[in-house]
C-alpha cells in the first residue's frame, strides 16, 4: 500500500453516505423485498462513481467504492452465502445498560432482530464480489487518487453480528466463516486493491458481545479472531492489506471500551500491515501516549481516526493537524496516514448519525489538517 513519503496521505474506514433512493432500496432488499436486479444494479454503478468522485473533490487520497451498494460492512454477507436464516434480538448495549434511565428512552426501547446462523454456510452468490470489483474499477478509470481499498468483513465481526444457532462451538462457526470467506478476501487483492478486513470484534466485542468476562479472557477471544483470520489472510502479502478496529460506531457512554493499551499487542499479531482504529472521539483520544509505551513493528503503517464519525461537529484543520503530529512524532511520519473513526454510513438507514453533506465537509477539513500537519513534519 502506499505510504506518506512526501505529506500525510488521507483516507476513511470504508461506509460512505448513500442517496436516499439508494438507501431506501438497500432497505427493502434487506427486508425481503428483492428490487428489479438491472435497475438495482445500474444504480449502485452510478453511486460508485459518484462516490469515487466525491471522496476525491473532498481531497480524499485513498479511496473506496463507499460501500455503495453493502447494506451493511458486516450483514452484507447473509445476501452473498448460504446459512443466514434464522433471526436473533439484540442484546441491549451494556454501558447503556449502566444508565437506565437513558437506555429506556429513544431507539434502545425497541427490540432489534438480526439474521442468524441457522444452516450451513457456503457460497451462493459468488458473483457479488465481482461486480463490486467491476463497478469500483469502472469508477476508477477516470479518476487518479493516491491508491484504491475495497472493504471485507472478517470472520470475527460476521460471528460478532450474526448469531451462531446452527455449528457445534463458536471456533467452528469461526473456521468455517475463515474459510468460506478467503474467496472474497482473494478477490478483492486479485483485482489490484488494497484489502481492508473490518474487525471491530477485536474491540468493541468485549463490552458488546462478552460484558461479564474479564479483559484477560477477552484478550484470548480476540486472540482466537486473530488466529482465524490470519489464516483466511494466508495467501495475500502483508502490505496489501489493513485492519480497522473500533469500539462501536455509535454514540455511547463508551465507559467499559477495553484499554488500546491492553488491546493493541493483540491487534498487531493480525498480519495486515496497516491498523485503523480510533484516535479521535473523546474516549479514546487520548490514547495517542499509548504508541509511546509500546513500540510499533518497523514494518507496520498506523491510520489513526483524526475525524470522529459520530458527531456533526466539523473538526477544524488545526487540530486535525495536531493529532497527526503527535502520532508521526512517536511513529515516524512516513508510517502515519490520516483517517476516521469508523464509517459514515455503517449500515443503510434513512437517518444517518452525520449528516451527509457534514461528512463531506469534515472530510475537507480533513485534508486541510493533513496539508498543515504535512508543512510542519517535512518542514
């Protein structure tokens, strides 16, 4: 992948804001209710393009296909393999959980159901990636960023997401997810692109997924992620891949998120040259120091969120800048690309966190930080 030689480069996590028609059609696909396939996909060709080249007008570096046409990072999978099914709740936020009175209010009310697996898992649609890679390349042909990623969920996030109700144990339901999903991540490094693996699991699996275990055997679960994904990964060089991890791309009290400090000897055991995690939330901003206690592997790249992507506060440029400078000061600056938090459209609602047109402008923010903190680091 391509690093900041001469000035920070800028990238994102992957989920870009969707049109509304688009959103809405995403939703009913994800509801059963199938569009007319040459229109649906006709549409989700002009929204790569359209995004391709709205990431580059924003000064974008590193761009991606927004997940145009995904109705989720992690979900998309139950329309691409077999196995998906079943339907399960999902569990109440545990830091919700902590404050009562605000978790009985709003949308933490409701009860919201996810699929589940409830079969066999394999391949019935392995055209699916194909045609992202079709469409992102078309979109690509008359544009010219820095460099190009596509984004693929990993074993652990599905497992996170998806409810196991069918294999014997959860390293099973792993291994095999490992295994059918190599094919895409194949795919997509194939085609040319830089392959980003989601993880989210690694992270925001502890408070969400494992509330009642300790750090230390969390630590392990995570560990055992990593395992499987490493070997989903076996066949793709280091350095044409990066991992994204995060908490929870919600807003939340976020009290219980596991320490970076005690997660990141973990995280850098994935083989993914680059990591992409939180940086600048109030939750975890401050956890820049951390790269001063551990040392970062001579070979290893870090994408620091430098926008947080649940709040419609735009970031001025100078403190996008200021975050830069502390991580290239501590890792090198050459090893340090600007990014966000997570995604600005994680999964396709009618209502997004950050509004639309405000992503786009903390992006160009963004950039503007990038170009400062450039000006001071190679001064």
């Amino acid at each position: 992948m391509k690093l900041s030689t001469d000035r920070i480069l800028t990238t994102h996590t992957g989920s870009l804001p969707r049109a509304h028609d688009l959103t809405t059609t995403l939703e009913e696909l994800d509801s059963g209710r199938m569009p007319d396939p040459g229109a649906f996909e006709a549409r989700v060709r002009r929204a790569v393009g359209d995004i391709v080249r709205q990431q580059l007008e924003a000064g974008v570096d590193i761009v991606n296909d927004g997940e145009q046409g995904k109705v989720g990072y992690s979900t998309y999978v139950r329309h691409r393999l077999t196995g998906f099914d079943g339907q399960a709740a999902v569990p109440v936020r545990a830091d919700w959980a902590d404050f009562p009175e605000a978790a009985a209010r709003g949308e933490r009310r409701s009860t919201i159901m996810r699929p589940a697996c409830n079969g066999p898992i394999d391949w019935k649609d392995r055209t699916a990636v194909q045609k992202d890679v079709t469409n992102f390349k078309a979109a690509l042909a008359s544009a010219k960023p820095v460099d190009a990623f596509m984004t693929a969920a990993s074993p652990g996030v599905i497992a996170h997401f998806l409810k196991n109700d069918h294999y014997p144990s959860r390293d099973a339901y792993l291994a095999r997810l490992a295994d059918v999903m190599k094919e895409e991540y194949d795919a997509i490094h194939r085609a040319g692109f830089v392959l980003q693996i989601d993880c989210p699991d690694l992270a925001m699996g502890r408070h969400l997924a494992f509330p009642e275990v300790s750090n230390a055997e969390f630590l392990k679960i995570a560990a055992a992620n990593i395992e499987a994904l490493n070997h989903a990964l076996r066949d793709i060089p280091a350095d044409r891949m990066r991992l994204h991890l995060c908490w929870g791309n919600y807003e939340g009290p976020h009290h219980r998120d596991i320490p970076l400090r005690e997660l990141l000897p973990v995280a850098l055991k994935a083989k993914p040259q680059a990591l992409s995690f939180e940086g600048a939330n109030p939750r975890h901003e401050h956890e820049w120091v951390v790269f001063r206690e551990i040392r970062l592997p001579d070979d290893r790249v870090i994408i620091p969120g430098v926008l947080d992507s649940t709040t419609n506060f735009i970031e001025h440029p100078e403190l996008v800048a200021q975050r830069l400078v502390r991580y290239a000061e501590i890792v090198g600056r050459e090893r340090v690309i600007a990014g966000t938090d997570c995604g600005f459209a994680t999964f396709a609602r009618s209502v997004n966190q950050v509004e639309p047109e405000i992503a786009w402008a903390k992006f160009k923010s963004m950039a503007e930080g990038a170009r400062l903190a450039s000006k001071q680091l190679w001064r």
